[in-house]
C-alpha cells in the first residue's frame, strides 16, 4: 500500500478501501502493470532495450516459474529501474492464488503489446490507431477488473463498457500529460486533433464509463469505479478551463461525495 500510494494517487485511495482478498488482487494488478509501463515510459532505456525487456516480462509471466523468470529478465537492471518495476515478482506473490490466472493473463497481453507500441515509435494517425493504444495500456484495465468483480462476488458487468471506463481514463492523462508527452517525443494525439478533438473523445469514452457504473450492482465493484470516474470527470472539466490536476483539497471533497 506504501507503493501504491506513491505511484498513483487517483487509484490508492479506492483501492485501500476494498474488502481483504479483493484488495490484494487489484493492488497486485494495478502495481504490476505500473512496474511495465514505467518500463515503457522510461526516459533513459533506448527502445530496444525496453522492447527486450517487455518481451521477456510476456515470456516470464508465461512460464511455469513466474517468480524466478522475473527477477533473471530485471536483475542485470536493478540501477537504471525504478522500485515499482524492480519488485514486480512481490506483486506477484501478493495475488491471491485463485485471482493470478486473471491477473498473469493480462499482465502479459499488456507487455506484449506494449512492446509492439514502443517499436512502431507510438505511431498514431488515426482515432482508430489511438483506440489500439489506449486499449492495450487501459482499455484492457477495464477488462482485468471486470473479471475481478466476478472472481471475487459474482459481480456482473460489461466488458465493452469496461473497455471505455479504462480507455476514458488513460484519455484523460493523455491530455493532461500532454506537455510532458510532447518534451519526450511522443505524440498521442491523431493527426488534425488538437485539445478540442481530444476532449470529445475523451467525454465519449467518459459517457458509457458512466453507463458501465451505472450498471453494477451495490458491493465493492461499484464503491471502487466511482471514484476514479468521478476524479477523470472534473479533471477534464478543469483541463476546459486551461487547468491541469486537482488539487489534493479537490480531490478529497469529490471522494468524500461519491462515497457518500
């Protein structure tokens, strides 16, 4: 929970509130893919060393010893990564046994297609291209936590939707990152698009995310994906009016709204 609060604000505080067993689950898959996307973000990695990297974390998180085929793809590493990615094998071994089918599954669906971003240079000209992309780093999320819902209550929902509550938010630090997406290189909107464009992409994703919540039924699922949907609602609000991150004061009278 100590490194889940320091790499992600937005999502440590619903997930610190989910019930024992659940908890555990979406920390694991949350600290995981946190540990490949920095991997995938990383400012001193040349590609061919994150390709490699994230290619053997799709192998490890294949094999029959995830634990140890991890730590031979990131040992040689430990001085250039940072800790969240250096301790993937602890988030691991922090899943419930009965949960890291699900859990593994997209780990490696994710570090695979990461992989392919990171080698065609995050190349986005279409909003089709951008639907690729914000799929294989959230959109999938949304998946995960769908089954996860059903793994741990019987909790029912829709995937599709799931897929736009995951791609919404990811839109959503894609304009407020833009900036710093910009200083690195890297350009995540289509061609033609500017804030405008990518606002009402955002807002559509952001309308059947809402669609999805609605459709949960009372329990964990729902306390859980009422709060990083609220949060990426007034975030885009603020971004309209030229702001760019919630104030930590903010942020705390919306979770205390939305949770009641």
């Amino acid at each position: 929970m100590t490194m889940l609060k320091q790499t992600s604000r937005t999502f440590y505080i619903p997930i610190s509130s989910l019930e024992s067993g659940l908890k555990e689950a979406v920390s694991a898959a949350y600290l995981c893919m946190r540990a490949i996307d920095e991997i995938e973000d990383h400012e001193e990695l040349n590609d061919e060393l994150k390709v490699q990297l994230l290619l053997g974390i799709h192998d490890a998180f294949q094999s029959t010893e995830i634990i140890e085929s991890i730590q031979n793809v990131l040992s040689p590493y430990r001085t250039a990564l940072p800790a969240v990615t250096m301790r993937l094998d602890e988030w691991v071994a922090l899943c419930p046994s009965t949960a890291r089918t699900i859990v593994n599954r997209y780990i490696a669906k994710m570090a695979l297609q990461m992989s392919d971003w990171v080698q065609s240079g995050w190349n986005i000209h279409t909003e089709e291209d951008l639907d690729r992309y914000t799929y294989s780093v959230a959109g999938m999320v949304g998946e995960m936590l769908s089954e996860l819902w059903l793994w741990y209550d019987g909790t029912e929902s829709d995937l599709t939707k799931a897929v736009a509550f995951g791609r919404g938010l990811q839109a959503v630090n894609i304009l407020r990152n833009r900036n710093e997406d910009m200083k690195r290189g890297v350009d995540f909107f289509p061609d033609g698009w500017g804030f405008k464009e990518m606002q009402q992409y955002t807002r559509r994703n952001l309308e059947v995310a809402d669609s999805y919540v609605a459709d949960l039924k009372d329990g964990p699922a729902l306390k859980f994906c009422k709060v990083p949907l609220a949060l990426a609602h007034a975030t885009v609000k603020l971004i309209s009016v030229g702001g760019s991150k919630l104030t930590r004061d903010t942020v705390l009278k919306i979770v205390s709204r939305v949770t009641g």
